[in-house]
C-alpha cells in the first residue's frame, strides 16, 4: 500500500486520528507521534548546552542519537504494525445432506463441485466444506489441496439447520483471504432463522452464493396423523381417526396395529388392512376400536400404495398416538423366578394391590411400556438382566413420569448385583458402593483374552470385557492379558490395578486385539504373578479361547494351591479336545466352564458379567441375627410401625450426599438398610435385605409384616387422584398446545388447581411446563415438540375440593410426532434462497459448471483483508538500545573517530600481504642495530656525554631521569629537551646502597609522572 490512509474514528483535543496508515506502516494510537517534532525540539535546545564539553563531532554525533531514541521511542507508543493486503480468495461450501434432499441431488451437487473447483480455482485460492442438516459440522476448513464434497460425519438428518451453518461459516473464516460462502440447499429450513445469518453475513461484508436444489414431488401421500383420546375407561370403544393428504389421487392400503399387534380392519378378507383411494387434499378415516386393555394403548397407522411409484418418500406414510385407559393400580414386579416373588405377590394381593409378574427378559423395553405401571418393584434382579436403554428408560419413568420404583436386596441386588455406576443408581436414596472408612476385603479379576475367530468375534470379545468390568467397584482389582500377534509373548494390556474411575481399563479395551496364542503358559503365569501380589479376598481368572492353546497341569496346580479360581469360556472350538482343555482349568480351581454355541455368542458378555461378580461377595454381610437401627425421623410410610424383627444379611451400601434421602433403618456400622426419597416427580424406595427368603426368615411371622410393604408400595405409587380430568392436545408447528378440563368427583368445576407439567422427549431429554387457567375448570400450557417420535406426559396436580381437604393426582398424555418435517417438504423453496443472495450481495449461480458464472472465486463485491503484524517490540528494543548508545557517547566519552579509523585499519590490514609485514619487521630491527652501534662509538663527538659508555659496569646501569626530563616527557617527547650536563664520573666503584637510591628516585619520580598525568 502507498501513500497515506487516515481513518477518523472520533478526534481528540490533539486532533489525532484513531489510526493511521503510512505505506506499509499502520498506527493504532497515532497520537504519540506528536512527540516527534515536540521532543526533537527540546532536544536540541536542552541537549545543545548540555553537551557543549565534547568536541564538535561527539556534539553532533550525541545530538543525533538522542533525536533517533526520541524517534524511536514515539513509534514504538504509537502501536505500529505492517499491513499486508490479501490476494487469494476462500470459498466455503454449504451442502445441505438433510433428508428432504433426494438422493440423487445429492450425487449431482458432489460432481458441480467437482468440476468448477478443478475448471476455476487457481494459485493460492482455497476452498472449504461444512454439511447442514440438524446441525453443521466442518468437514474441511478452507485450504488449498480441497477438491470437493466430503462427508465425515453430518449428524442427525431429519432436520435442516441452515442458520447454524451460516453461523459456522462466519466462525471459521480465514483471516488472510478474501471470504466467499456458496449455500447449496432446497431451502426448506426446518430450525433456526435463515434470514437472520444472512443479516449477520451482511454485517461482515461476505457474500452468500447460492445454488438452489430444484425438485417437486407430483405424486405423494403424507400420512399427517392418527386423532385419538388422549385418556380413555376400559372396555370403552373410541373412534381413531387417520388424515392423509395426498397431492393426486392414489388408491392403496391402510394398516392399523395397537402395542405391535395388528388389529383386522376387514375382516371379509385375507387382508389385515382395508383398501382405500387418497384423493388430492385432505382424507380423513375413521375405524372403531374397542379398549380391552388397560394402561397405555399405542397405535401406529400405515399407509401402502398399489403402485410404489405413485408415492415418492415412503417415510410419511406411518403415523403413531398413544392413548391410556384407565383402571386400577398395577405395580410390576420384575424377579428373576417366581419364586423369588412368591412372597411379595401374596403381601400385595392380600393388600388389594393389583400385581402382575415377569421375569427380566419379559419386563417393558421402552417408557411408554412402563408408564402402564404404577409402580414397579426389582427383587432380587441383577444390572446384566436388563440393557443399558431399559435401565435408562426405568429412570425416565420414575424422574419424568411419576412412577415409583422399589428396589429389594439379595445376593444379586444393589451393590452385589452391580447396578453401581447404572442409571437407576441415581434413583436410589442410597449409594451402592461401600463407605470408604470400611476395612472390606475387596476383589480382584484377571481376564485372559483369546482370539475369537467369529464374525463379530472382536466386537463381542470388546463387550465381555466391558461386562465384566461394569460388575466391579472402583474398589477392587481388574487387569487383562493377552498376545497381540500370533504366537507372541503374553503381555498386560492393562496392569492389575485398583479400577477408580474405570476410564484407564475401558481404553484399554478399546486397545484389544485378541491375536491368537499357542500356549496358554505365558498369559496364566503372568496372571497368576499378579494375583498372587493382590490382597484381595476373592481372586479370579476369566479365560475367552477357542481352546486350542497347550497348557501346562503343573500350573494349575499353582492356581489351586494359592487359591485363586479360573473360570473358561470356550467359543467356536476346533475340536471337542479343546473344550475338554477349559473343562478342566475351571474343574480343577474350582471355577465354572461355558460352552458358547455361535448363535449363543451375544449371550458371552453376560457370562462375564456373572463371573465378576464372585469377587463382589465381600458386599454382602451375613451373619447372627441382629436388631435393625429404628431412626428417628418422620417417615410416612413407617407410620404405625414401632421397630422390626432381628435381620441375619443385607447388601452393604453407603448414605447418599445432600441430606434429601430419609433413612429409616441402619445396620452393623450405621449401614442404611431403608430409605426413601422424592426423584423428580417419582419417588423410590430401597430395602437391602430380601423379602423371607434368606435373611429376614423372622420378618414372616411378624405381625405388621404385610402393613410394612403394603404402605412402602403405596407410598411410591403414581396417584391417580378423584378429579375427572380430559386432556386435548394440538401440534403447532414445532410447539404442542394442551387443554386440559378438570371436574371434581361430583361434576363440578376444578377451579383454583395448581398444575405442574413434566414431558419426557423422544431424544431422552425432558422440561416442566405450568398451566394457566384460561376458564373455569380450563388450564393451557405449551411445550417444544421438534423432534419427531412420542412424547408421554405427566401432569400432576392438586387443588381445594371446597370442603376442607384437597384434591390430588396425575394425569397421563402423549403427543406423537411420526416423522420429521423434512419428510412434508414436497418441493423447494428456492425463493428463499434467492432473498439470502440478495440480501449479502452474492449470486445466484448457474446449474451448469461450465457456465462462467459458476467461478466461485470471483474478486467482486470482496472487500480484500489487510493483514497486520505488531512491530512494537522490535521497534521499542531499538529504541533502548539507541539510549544506551546515547549514554556511552555523552559519559564514556568514546573516540567515534578512533573507532573508525581501526575499523578501517583491521579491513586494510586484511589486505597486506605476509611477506611486507616480515619486511618491515626487518628494517626496524636493522635501523635498531645501527642506532646501537652508533651509539657506542667512542669517536662519535657529537653523541651526548649521558650516551657515551664509561664502561661495562656503567654502561649496565639504569637510566635516571631528571626532573627536566619528566618535565619534558609531560609536554613533549623527550628527545625535544636540552641535553643536562653529565656528571662527573665517581672514581669509586658503585656499590649496592648506591644503586639502591637510584631505583627509589626512578620509582618516585614515576609516581610523581603518573599522579601529575592524572591531575
């Protein structure tokens, strides 16, 4: 850049601009240039006189400096810094990869890029790609060896972000080029505001490009949704209704299915649906269907078309509700037998609570199956009978929906049973892992890894590892062994070490291989050394192998004597000869053999999972019997009850934190053996010892047995209250509106109710809403429903019933959202597209590459970036160093000339020769020797009476000087001074005093020279 660019921001009393731009040079704070010309003028004033004892070149020379540290000085208060105007230009794509894009647009848009980034981009141009669908995500930032689309990873696809990328875009723009964006969409937004980004664009001076997606679907029929109660009374018959609207008319199918289970629309045919012609515009279809059931009811509607091809986007043909019929309370009880539950069922029917059994494997899989449930009981039940999403959605139940949840204990319950770490242990009102102050022996688990030459056989080997480790505390000991490669030493793949936060372990596993070894030797002893330095109270090996390794019976017999156990698990052996190897390491320690079949290969995490847990018994205290701790606090659901029979065992755990969980009865060592507490809008209960079967044998004759767990079972079951309530529900875009009608028991008006709303998303996410009455016995609230899939709700409220008590209880709905908006986009919206070119300033570019309008790196309309660089600190270091130069001219008095003269004398002295220097050295000792001859010529008159030897004695005596001589040395050379008239030579000899006086008055005299030399 040249010349001089001034930007006025604002000015100042010294009229400074708010920078200023000088060639390449630019100036943040322009206004300390001022004291340039103010300093140099006060330095020439002021340091004139100061300096007027040097000589005139030091004046000069010490003027000069101190003119360039004031220079300096001013610069570097300025803030400089060098501009540098940008020449290449940076493109980013924005390609929309959501859902309502067809596929083959998709294809299309790929090979566009493509060609117009090989056919225009030159030199140092760059191009960049972020995707948009729910959200953006930058595949590539803006660089030079970018050659087109790629897709790494784009997210959820059901909906259309574009907003977020424009904002992405404007996050990651370079800042050494030109800035373009290029915004390939259908337009069809389904989250965010694209107008809004395009404004932010604006702002910044970038450009949006655009390259509209051009489509319209001339065939198509949307199944928009299935109208049913949200409530409803058993054995009741409610109209479902299906709308569909269809663009043309299709003739096809409509299907019906409640729970999974299809219902007969026709039954006058082989056919389960009836056949149907969607007429353009809206279709409504009403089917009567009986309420058989109770608890919730959910339906999904499909709809076929005779002719595929008629029907473009085959994901809006279902549709889903969910309707709950009411009748009595229900709790689930979930054990592992029922045997295990024969108890309880007995207490709770005699209490006239209505129960219903199932072992793990038959319990509900999703929330809308446990809603059915007022409240659901887990007896004895171990984490590994229940997936990590069942266990999540039992969490959900109670924390969103308002059920209860009731844990009993036994040998493979709470901690035992490894639910630490779980979803429902945030539930509990206790904390499953031991007090930390406890001496409890802890546990300690090898796993010895083999190949497992099966498809999937890695992923599977992954998943037994983490099983096993999920069974553990972060108390006891976990380790794991393997070869890498065939037929390599074994080796720890992770050490035997307290497991903590799990985190270490679970890389780990991700780290494993499972290369196939040929002798078990290396692996066992290595696992074998390990234990053996443990101090634990249970020690186990869990060996995975086809079993064709060799082995050595000498080392089992060291297992067995140091008490350690080796359970196996063969998996695709090569013969029965290898299972007979495992048989025999688990029959000889003591541990247990699993022959796994391939179609039973999923079932091989849950074996370690059991396996690990022998070395959790130390959770569990047995012993005499012992009278449990009554606390007092207020507990309603211990009202009545005074104290409980003696206890012989219970699963050990450790109080949780925060004080809101209410613990009625402690153990040995202050254990908690009851507590309750409110979670969310749930509540649960936890009882660590069993129900009669083990440890509480004397609890069953007990009086107040059944008084016991019939109040705890009521205590956390979901209320479902007097109040006639109706709940209407509407979708509005991306909100859901609520009408909820309230009449009290005798068919008035619920005025005056308080209702708190709580709903559990389809994501897994969940948010309260309030209602506002809007009329009497009417309460209105709305919530976000965005995403597509169902949204069960729960209602709670409570009001005056106007006779001095009050009205209470909780209301169930459901909201369904089949599909995602992007499925309803039946063309484009390219207009919008066309107002965000319009908008920024950007173009709308061709459908064809070779177009020379579809150059993406076109110069117009870019405002070009200046580049800068701070030169503060070089500048300021000069200036420093200038001022130390400034200080050695004026006080060190440095001869400037002198330097320069040797300067130049040691660049000369380079160019002279060796041979001149030997010359001259010659000549100087040949004119030394002829002085000195002459000198001692006796005929020579003229030389000086001093320089004419008396003899060899005196001749070898020192010079003495005279005063006239020092006198002479002081102000000239010597050799300038009049000769002194010689003494008379002594006719004695001289003797050492004499010699020794002459010495002291050349030193003297020297001093005297040397004192007056510096005076």
């Amino acid at each position: 850049m040249t010349g001089v660019a001034i930007i006025f921001e604002s000015f100042n009393p010294l009229l400074a601009p708010a920078s200023l731009a000088i060639g390449p040079i630019e100036f943040d704070s322009p206004q300390w240039l001022w004291l340039i010309p103010i300093g140099w003028a006060l330095v020439v004033w002021i340091g004139w006189k100061t300096i007027a004892g040097l000589s005139s070149w030091a004046r000069r020379a010490a003027l000069l400096v101190r003119l360039i540290v004031v220079l300096l000085l001013s610069l570097a208060m300025a803030e400089p810094r060098s501009r540098d105007r940008a020449e290449k230009i940076a493109v980013n794509i924005l390609a929309d990869v959501s859902d309502s894009i067809p596929p083959g647009k998709k294809l299309a848009n790929d090979r566009y890029v493509a060609e117009v980034v090989q056919q225009y981009r030159t030199g140092e141009d760059q191009v960049g790609v972020i995707t948009i669908a729910e959200d953006a995500y930058v595949q590539r930032l803006p660089g030079r060896h970018n050659s087109g689309i790629e897709r790494l990873y784009v997210g959820e696809t059901s909906a259309t972000n574009l907003a977020a990328a424009i904002q992405l875009a404007l996050a990651v723009r370079p800042g050494d080029a030109g800035y373009r964006i290029l915004l390939i969409s259908d337009g069809r937004e389904t989250v965010g505001n694209l107008l809004e980004a395009a404004q932010a664009a604006k702002v910044l001076g970038v450009p949006i490009d655009v390259l509209p997606i051009v489509y319209r679907y001339a065939s198509e029929a949307i199944v928009e949704d299935i109208i049913v109660p949200t409530t409803a009374r058993k054995g009741e018959t409610v109209n479902l209704r299906v709308r569909i609207t269809g663009t043309t008319d299709i003739p096809g199918t409509i299907y019906l299915s409640r729970n999974g289970e299809p219902i007969d629309l026709d039954p006058d045919s082989n056919s389960m649906g009836v056949p149907v012609l969607v007429e353009r515009g809206a279709n409504v279809y009403t089917v009567p269907v009986p309420m058989q059931r109770a608890g919730p009811q959910q339906f999904q509607a499909r709809f076929e078309p005779d002719d595929p091809d008629a029907d473009a986007i085959p994901h809006n043909n279902r549709a889903m509700a969910v309707t709950f019929v009411g009748g009595e309370g229900k709790v689930l009880i979930l054990a592992p037998d029922r045997a295990e539950a024969q108890q309880l069922v007995e207490l709770l029917t005699n209490a006239r609570i209505a129960t219903e059994f199932r072992t793990p494997e038959q319990g509900p899989k999703t929330l809308t199956e446990f809603s059915g449930y007022d409240a659901v009981i887990l007896n004895n039940v171990p984490a590994y009978s229940f997936s990590l999403a069942q266990m999540e959605a039992m969490r959900r139940y109670v924390h969103d929906i308002g059920g209860g949840l009731i844990m009993v204990g036994g040998p493979d319950s709470l901690g035992a049973g490894s639910w630490m770490g779980t979803p429902i242990e945030d539930a509990l009102p206790i904390r499953l892992d031991p007090p930390e102050k406890k001496q409890m022996q802890r546990g300690a688990l090898v796993m010895v890894m083999h190949s497992i030459e099966m498809a999937q056989g890695v992923y599977f080997g992954k998943k037994t590892a983490e099983a096993a480790v999920d069974a553990l505390t972060r108390l006891d000991y976990a380790g794991i062994v393997e070869s890498r490669v065939y037929g390599g030493s074994a080796e720890w793949v992770h050490p035997l070490v307290e497991l903590g936060d799990k985190v270490a372990i679970r890389q780990s596993i991700n780290k494993l291989v499972f290369g196939d070894m040929i002798d078990f030797d290396p692996s066992l002893q290595l696992a074998l050394t390990g234990l053996t330095n443990i101090d634990a109270g249970q020690k186990l090996v869990i060996v995975i192998s086809d079993g064709d390794p060799s082995l050595s019976r000498n080392l089992i017999t060291k297992f067995k004597k140091n008490n350690i156990t080796i359970s196996t698990v063969g998996v695709n052996p090569h013969s029965a000869r290898d299972l007979n190897t495992l048989r025999y390491m688990a029959d000889q320690t003591g541990g247990n053999f699993y022959a796994v079949s391939n179609a039973k290969v999923s079932t091989i995490p849950e074996i370690f999972f059991k396996e690990a847990q022998t070395v959790r018994r130390p959770l569990i205290w047995e012993g005499d019997p012992f009278q449990p701790v009554m606390q007092p606090v207020v507990s309603e659901p211990m009202v009545g009850i005074p104290a409980v029979p003696p206890l012989t065992g219970y699963v050990v755990a450790a109080d949780r934190q925060g004080g809101l969980a209410i613990v009625t009865l402690r153990g040995i060592e202050n254990d908690p053996i009851a507590a309750h507490w409110q979670y969310g809008m749930g509540r649960t209960f936890v009882f660590a010892s069993d129900i009669g079967a083990r440890w509480t044998t004397m609890w069953t004759q007990w009086p107040q047995f059944q008084a016991f767990w019939e109040q705890h079972v009521r205590w956390v079951m979901r209320a479902s209250g007097d109040a006639k309530v109706r709940v209407l529900t509407e979708n509005q875009g991306d909100v859901t509106s609520i009408t909820l009608e309230a009449l009290t028991p005798d068919g008035d008006r619920l005025n005056f109710a308080s209702m708190i709303g709580r709903v559990a998303r389809p994501d897994g996410g969940a948010e309260d809403f309030e209602f506002v009455q809007t009329a009497p016995g009417v309460y209105q609230a709305r919530f976000k429903s965005d995403a597509a899939g169902t949204y069960l709700m729960n209602i709670r409220y409570a009001a005056p019933d106007g006779r001095g008590g009050q009205i209470e209880g909780n209301v169930q709905a459901s909201v369904s959202r089949p599909f995602a908006d992007e499925f309803r986009a039946l063309s484009d919206n390219a207009a919008l597209l066309m107002q965000v070119a319009e908008i920024t300033g950007g173009r709308v570019l061709p459908a064809v590459p070779g177009d020379p309008g579809a150059n993406l790196w076109r110069r117009d309309g870019i405002e070009m970036p200046i580049a800068t660089k701070s030169l503060w600190l070089a500048i300021a270091l000069a200036g420093i160093g200038m001022f130390l130069l400034d200080v050695a001219v004026r006080r060190v008095r440095i001869d400037l000339v002198a330097i320069g003269h040797a300067a130049v004398g040691l660049f000369k002295a380079g160019t002279v020769t060796t041979g001149r220097q030997m010359q001259s050295l010659h000549e100087a000792r040949d004119k030394a020797r002829r002085r000195m001859a002459h000198a001692e010529s006796p005929d020579d008159e003229s030389a000086p009476p001093a320089a004419r030897p008396r003899d060899k004695k005196a001749a070898a005596a020192k010079f003495e000087a005279t005063e006239e001589q020092l006198r002479a040395a002081r102000s000239g050379s010597i050799l300038d001074t009049e000769p002194t008239k010689p003494a008379k030579p002594s006719q004695k000899k001289p003797d050492a005093e004499t010699e020794e006086e002459g010495m002291s008055r050349l030193l003297k005299a020297k001093r005297r020279a040397r004192e007056e030399f510096k005076e």
